[in-house]
C-alpha cells in the first residue's frame, strides 16, 4: 500500500527500505520511519522508545502519531485477514509474488506458501 500511495501522492517510495538499509526511501523523515517500522517490528522496547522519540524530534508529534496508527491499523487489518483465512485475489498474485520477491520476505511464517 506504501508503493501505490505514495506513488498516487507524486512522491514515489522505495519500499526496499524497509529491509535493505542501503535503500532511501526517497520519502520525509524516511530514516526516522525506516527505523521506527524496523523497531515496531522488533523486540527491543528500548529500541522503539529510541525510534519513536527521533521521529517525534525530526517530524513532531502529528505525524509520529499517524506514523504509529498506520502501523497498528495494518497489524489490525493482517490480524483479521488471517483469522478470516482472506488472501489476495489471484489476480494480484503477481503483483503481490513480485513485492514479497523484492523485499526478500517469503520467508515470514505468515507466507501463504500457495503463492511460491
């Protein structure tokens, strides 16, 4: 959703950055955002009280704040797909096939290994 949104925004974002540390993400605050996402999914507490508090001194609070909702409404929204057993239409199957690919990810135990 990162890819499409910003795109649709005029500020194209290399999701890569996510997982590649080489990579800009080409977006404000990415380094902040970056390592905060990277923290979030971590399980370092004091790691994240670090990220979180750069990104507030870097973007301010507003935007630290919705940096922070948008990351518990996407686990909200992948906690009720795979509870519902939802998956992707197999028409986005490429699509989805060629970004978990890119960001190296199959591996995640939530994989829906029915893609591979």
């Amino acid at each position: 959703m990162l890819s499409w949104s910003s795109n649709a925004a005029g500020t194209p974002a290399d999701v890569v950055a996510v997982v590649d540390d080489d990579h800009d993400a080409g977006l404000p605050f990415a380094a902040e955002l970056v390592a905060f996402a990277q923290a979030i999914g971590g399980w370092d507490d004091d790691v994240l009280a670090d990220t979180r508090s750069r990104l507030h001194a870097a973007a301010g609070e507003a935007f630290m704040v919705d940096a922070a909702a948008v990351v518990a409404n996407f686990e909200m929204m992948t906690r009720v797909a795979d509870g519902t057993g939802a998956r992707f239409p197999d028409e986005r199957s490429e699509r989805q096939r060629n970004i978990v690919a890119q960001l190296d990810i199959d591996w995640f135990a939530s994989a829906d290994r029915r893609r591979a």
